[in-house]
C-alpha cells in the first residue's frame, strides 16, 4: 500500500488488489459491496495509524488483474 501511494501514486487499495480479487471470487454476489467497503475501511485504518492523511482525492485505480476498485483514496 506504500508503495502504490509514494512510488506511483496510486490509491493504497490499488497495493493489495491482487490480494482481493481471489477472495472476492468466492465470495456471494450480494456480498462484494461489503466486502469491499470493508477493505477500505481496513486499508485506511492501516494507512492512518502509519502516519498518512487522507488527501480528500480520489483517483482510479489500475486494472490488476482486472479491476476490483474503480477509485480508492490517496493519501500523503
């Protein structure tokens, strides 16, 4: 997530896509959202208690494998 945001200037999210998208195979369509709010959630708790801040900007993030997250947060 490091270095999504500091070497390309990704969303954190976009650092553990290749993470998510298997879990999210196996998890029940009705369900993705809130699994993928909750990554979030996670991905920000992560981000803050190492001493980044939210930037209020949001931008895409890259298709790897395929894209799991459209937009995800940056941070500074």
């Amino acid at each position: 997530m490091r270095s999504a945001t500091e070497c390309w200037g990704y969303p954190a999210v976009a650092g553990i896509t290749f993470l998510i998208a298997p879990i999210l195979e196996n998890v029940p369509t009705e369900e993705v959202d809130y699994v993928k709010k909750g990554t979030g959630a996670i991905v920000c708790a992560i981000m803050e208690a190492n001493g980044y801040e939210k930037t209020g900007v949001k931008k895409a993030v890259p298709p790897f494998p395929y894209r799991v997250f459209s937009r995800g947060e940056v941070y500074k």
